[in-house]
C-alpha cells in the first residue's frame, strides 16, 4: 500500500479538528472558587511580633525532630529562610527601611491553594484539597517523582532527602486533623498576638477588608492570597507591599491546573480517539485494496475469458 | 468619494443618536434612584429652656453633638430615652410645663430620666453641669474674647460680618469657632498651609456657600476635611500618630468619636478655658479606686503572673498629655484617660480586660480575640506604637515571671 501526499495532510486534518473539539471543550470551563464554606487562616503581619511561637508549635504537632538553634533564639531571623522538611513554616523578618518603623515579618507555610498545582501535578493522586479548606498529602501512595515541589508557584514542599526507606514529601497540613476534631491549627492557637485568625474564608476576607479600611495607612489594600494562583486559603495582609517581604506578586490569578488543563486534557482524546480513527482509516484503505485486487482479478479472468472465445472462433 | 463622505456622516448622526440616547438613559436611572437620606434624623438644636423656672435658671442647649453623643453611648437605641416607640418625637410634645394626669412636667421628666440615668452612667449630676443661672451668661457672653495677636483685629470682624449674611442658614446653626492663632503659629508650616499674602481669614476665601478664590470649597469642608492635612480636622487627626498619643489612639478609626466633640471647638468664647492641665497627677481621679500594681495572673500556664505597674502607666500618660495644649483641650474629661486601654467601657467604669475577652480564643467572633490575645495586643501594641523599647515585645521574661522548675 502506498500513501498519496493528500491522502496524509487528509488524516493529518481530520485528527487536528478532532483533538481542537476537545480543547475547546476544556477552554470553557466554570472558575472554581473554592469548595463553600472552607476554612482559612488570615496571617495579620500587623500584629506579628516575630516570638517564633507559632514554628515551636508547629514543630511539636508534627512531631518534628528539634532544630539546630532553639526557638526562643531569634538570631534565625538574620537570615532569610525557606520551609524544609523539618520547618514547615518560618517567619522571616524584614526591615521597614522607608520609614524607619519596627520591622514586618511574613510566616511561611503552604497556602493551601483553592486548586493546588502540587495536586494536578501529581499522577498518583497522593495530594487532596479537602472540603475543609487545607491540602492533604497521603504518603502511602506517594512515588517520590517530587513534581509537586517543582509545581507548587510558592516553592513550599520539601522532601525528606535523609530517609533511606520511607521518605515523604513535608509540608503544612493546616492541622487537619486538628480541625475536624473543631480544634485551632497549631499556629494559630499559639501566636500570643492574634496575628493568625483561623475562620471560614469568606468571613477571614471580609475582616480582612475591614481592617484594611480602619487602618489605611496602616496596611497596603491588597489580601494576598484572595486571587493568587487563582486564590488561597491562606491570606496575608501587610503594612508593606508584598514583593518587598519575599513574596511573588507576579503569579497572576490564574490557578495552575487551568494552564495544564487544556495540553493534559488531549491525553485521552490522542490516546483513544487517534487509534480508532488510524484504524479506521488503515480498515478504509485495506477494504480498498481488496475491492481493486477482486476487480483486478476478475479484468484478467474476463480477458481469459474473451480469449478463449477468439482462439474458439480461429 | 462622496460615497465615503456619506459614509463618514452616517456613522457620525448614529454615535450622535446613542450618545443622546445613552445620556437620557443614565439621567433616567439616576433620577430613579430617588433621594437616600439618612434614615436616623435629629434635629439640629434641642432647648430645654422653657422651663417654669426660667426666671432663675437657664438650661444648656441640647444640641446635635450632645444628641451624637447621647446616641452612641446608648448604642443607637433611641428608646432608652424616647420611650415612646415607633413616635420618636420631641419630649416637649408631650411634657408640658406642669404636671398633668398621667404625663408630668418637663422638668420632673427630664430631671428623672436625665438624672436617673446620668447616676448610673457616671455621667454630670450637678446643677451647674446643665444649668447657669439667669443673667450669667448674658454677662459671659458680652467679655471679650482674647485674641492674641491684636495687630490682626479685623480677622474677628471679618468672620462676623461673614456670620451675619448667613445666619439661619444650616452652616451656621453651630456656635462660630474661635480660632487662636498664637496657639497654632508654629504649627502652620506643619499642616501645609499656602497663606497667600494679603489673604485675612480663612473664611475670607472659604464662605459657608464657597467662592471662587476658595475653588468652591466650603468653610465647612475646609475646615473638617479629615484626610487633608491643610483642615482643622486633618492637621488634629494627623496629630494623633505622635508618640505621645499613637498608645490609644492608633487603634482607633480615623474621626472616631468625631461627633461627640463639636462643642471642643464651635463653644461659647467665656467657655474657653485654654488648655488647662487635666490633672497633674492620677490621684486627681477622685472617687475611683485606682490599682497601683494590676496581677495579671488568670493564664498562667506556662509563665508567671505578670505585674502590671497600673498608676506608672497612667501617671505617664498624663505627662503626655498635659504637655499638649491640644491634648488637655481634647480629652473630653478625667476619665477619658482610662479609655485609652479600658475601651468600650461605660465612662466612669473601667472595666477588667476578662469582661469581654474570654479566657478562650475560640474565633468566632474575629474582632474580639481571646484574652491571651487582648493582653498581648494592648501592651504589645501600644508599646510599639509609643515607641517604648523596654520591655521589648519579644523578650517574654521581661514581663512575665520565670516559674521555677520551667525551662523557659
């Protein structure tokens, strides 16, 4: 069988129009604002005194091994820090240099996105976002690929590289547990100054919004975390704008799973529709070449045929 | 070509047609909105002075600052005192001047709720509190005004003549402010004011209806314009981040109590007292039992009860404010102080931090913390607000006792 150049950029477009229908399809989906009535946390910077108390109980929920320097010595803040498996949240303090006014910190953790990128990245289902509000990680499942460090937007993950046997990827889990059993997270009921407020989300914003208006020139109007990658339950408010505390301003609103959605979407439809529309294309071209073999045959058995009777009449 | 021009002048009567039909569009739903207007109305000035003894005494003026003021310690519940529901009214229009069969007279009606009440809330008892005595004030009112700078008379003159060609109007219904300038000298390159040279007065350019000099900006506006430093009301607010007095009032909205204290400015020139100092020292308070040492000791789990040096505090706050001659005129009694951290009490009552707080913070209620929390926001914050280093808000044992036995 031989394929005519028209007969390939024939396929070639009728698979295309096939996988740009699904697309499409996809493209048109509802914005997802967060599961109703999900918990969040509202991290005050306002109030946020830098005491580290918040890192001591978080340490000692998660049963965590005890850091290098203790927590009440606060010479960790020189430095800028990141989560690791061993911190799942920091607080990191930054100097209000423009005016001259006692410093800002920001306290670290995963955010707990309305639709996280570590859970759409993840081909093992090993992440969940929960009805609750926080992200849940089931380490049973878990490969160990680590996509989702890479995926998560506020590089958060971090992975437990000095476990030979089981090592899990450690993050935050907003004390999950904690909250279905009505409790404050960890942090929250530790921070002495009320800069953590643990509430449903919705209600968190509209205090937020508050605050902010009570307070104009106490903090910039802006809740971070409300429309970040597409929102958060975790939200900021601060007296500086947050690109200067370390934090990203340019992720968009965007979540991550809405910018994969459309190319991991194809899958199915190249995996599947593809292979029946080759096959049939193959089945199409293979009936063709019977039906030109039967006439072929039969041309020559007629031409048998007709000399036969010439060599009769001779 | 004459086939575009066409084109062109078409296109050109169609954007004309909508821009028409949108503009009576927008007027249409404006207009439709009708007038929202405050649903809570009070009068402007409320007299108590047609009483049978007007002979002998005068009443103060009830007036619209006194009413705010009314309003917002019962928290907007008006039948506290109009007790008729549903017909809000004037009390005048029941309460005669003599006693009747079931209603009494304006005078046992107003000294048995206002008395009555003012007893429970610590509010003014005295007879001078609400009344002078005839003749008084005429007397008061006919003393000169001190004005500082004599060499600028005609400032004074200029306001009345001013006053005179709007009285009765609503701008006006207020008592005029009496403004001393020697006071506020050194505190016009701070607020920013453009004087113009050869300009008197403010209200030369800022008329109760606004001028053009003025662009248009009414004396009212001008003058209590909070977000605009160059205004009376901005410059005071703008005040309100010194040290001395970030404490308290950084935790306040901005303009809050603003409705209570418009007779601190529109009052009588006899009433001016000038800047007096509150009180010298918290012994001053009198009749309140004052703590010198508060132990707070109800969450004490994990440290020790902390000391609280309660009339240290108090008696530097004081200092602050007898200092500022704004701040002796402002604080609008002796007990305003204790407001400062004792909020939302009723005045004459401070009440302990636990009143409200609980001893949980079980977040419902986002604005009111737990009382870990309150304790550590009040002291915490208004340490760093006034700028006080020591106790430092991180160092725990600063203010809290070592329990023996504890690591930490």
């Amino acid at each position: 069988m031989s394929i005519s150049r028209r007969k390939f950029l024939g396929w070639v477009s009728a698979a295309g129009s096939a996988s740009l229908i699904s697309t499409t399809a996809h493209g048109a989906r509802k914005h997802f604002k967060g599961y109703p009535d999900c918990y969040g946390i509202l991290y005050d910077s306002g109030f946020c005194i830098g005491c580290r108390q918040c890192e001591e109980a978080c340490n000692a929920v998660n049963k965590l091994s005890a850091p290098v320097k203790p927590f009440d010595d606060l010479s960790v803040l020189n430095q800028k820090r990141r989560t690791t498996a061993k911190a799942l949240t920091v607080v990191n303090r930054y100097e209000n240099k423009k005016e001259n006014k006692s410093p800002v910190f920001i306290k670290l953790q995963c955010n707990h996105c309305l639709e996280p990128a570590c859970a759409s990245a993840c081909f093992v289902k090993a992440f969940k976002k929960t009805k609750e509000g926080s992200v849940v990680y089931d380490p049973s499942v878990c490969v160990g690929c680590r996509y989702c460090m890479i995926a998560c937007p506020f590089e958060i993950p971090a992975y437990e590289y000095d476990e030979p046997y089981t090592p899990r990827v450690m993050k935050c889990t907003m004390c999950h547990d904690l909250i279905k059993e009505n409790k404050l997270p960890a942090c929250v009921e530790a921070c002495p100054m009320g800069a953590l407020k643990f509430g449903k989300r919705n209600a968190l914003i509209k205090y937020a919004r508050e605050r902010i208006s009570k307070f104009p020139d106490r903090y910039i109007d802006h809740i971070y975390g409300e429309h970040e990658m597409g929102g958060t339950s975790w939200l900021y408010i601060s007296s500086l704008p947050f690109k200067d505390v370390g934090m990203r301003e340019d992720l968009g609103i965007t979540p991550a799973p809405e910018l994969t959605a459309g190319a991991l979407g194809a899958v199915p439809v190249v995996a599947s529709l593809w292979t029946v529309l080759l096959t049939g294309i193959y089945a199409i071209n293979r009936r063709k070449e019977k039906l030109a073999e039967r006439e072929k045959k039969e041309a020559v058995e007629a031409a048998g045929r007709d000399k036969k009777k010439v060599s009769l009449y001779e | 070509m004459k086939q575009r021009r066409y084109q062109y002048i078409k296109s050109l009567a169609v954007i004309a047609c909508m821009a028409f039909i949108l503009t009576i569009g927008v007027n249409l739903t404006k207009g439709g909105q009708g007038d929202i207007s405050g649903i809570e109305t009070s009068p402007d000035v409320f007299t108590f002075d047609m009483l049978g003894g007007g002979d002998r005494l005068e009443t103060k003026r009830f007036d619209k600052s006194l009413h705010d003021l009314h309003t917002e310690i019962t928290g907007k519940e008006c039948g506290t005192c109009h007790h008729v529901k549903g017909k809000e009214t004037s009390c005048r229009k029941c309460h005669k001047e003599t006693d009747r069969k079931k209603i009494i007279s304006m005078k046992n009606a107003s000294h048995i709720s206002c008395i009555g009440c003012h007893r429970e809330m610590s509010g003014p008892v005295n007879c001078s509190d609400c009344h002078t005595r005839s003749g008084e004030e005429e007397t008061a009112k006919s003393g000169e005004f001190p004005i500082p700078n004599q060499a600028k008379p005609e400032i004074m003159k200029e306001r009345e003549k001013d006053l005179d060609k709007h009285r009765g109007t609503p701008v006006h219904k207020m008592s005029p402010v009496h403004f001393d300038h020697e006071i506020h000298r050194e505190y016009l390159d701070k607020c920013d004011i453009p004087l113009r040279s050869g300009s008197g007065s403010c209200a030369e350019c800022h008329t109760a209806d606004g001028s053009k000099q003025g662009q248009m900006l009414t004396a009212e506006h001008a003058m209590h314009e909070i977000e605009n430093k160059k205004s009376c009301v901005g410059c005071h607010e703008d005040k309100k981040k010194d040290k001395e007095c970030a404490g308290c009032h950084r935790v306040m909205r901005k303009g809050e109590n603003f409705n209570a204290i418009c007779l601190k400015c529109h009052m009588e020139p006899s009433k001016h007292k000038g800047g007096k100092a509150l009180m010298n020292k918290s012994e001053d308070i009198q009749d309140r039992d004052i703590a010198d040492v508060v132990i707070i000791d109800k969450l004490s789990a994990r440290y020790g009860a902390v000391e609280l040096p309660h009339r240290r505090i108090i008696d530097s706050l004081l200092l602050g404010i007898n200092k500022s001659k704004l701040a002796t005129h402002f604080h609008n009694g002796k007990e305003t102080i204790c407001l400062g951290c004792h909020h939302y009490s009723p005045p004459g009552k401070a009440l302990g931090c636990d009143a409200c707080h609980n001893s949980l913070s079980d977040g419902q209620d986002l604005s009111r913390p737990g009382l870990n929390i309150a304790y550590h926001q009040q002291c915490i914050g208004c340490h760093d607000f006034m700028g006080i280093e020591s106790p430092g808000s991180t160092g725990c044992v600063d203010c809290h006792k070592v329990i023996e036995g504890k690591t930490e």
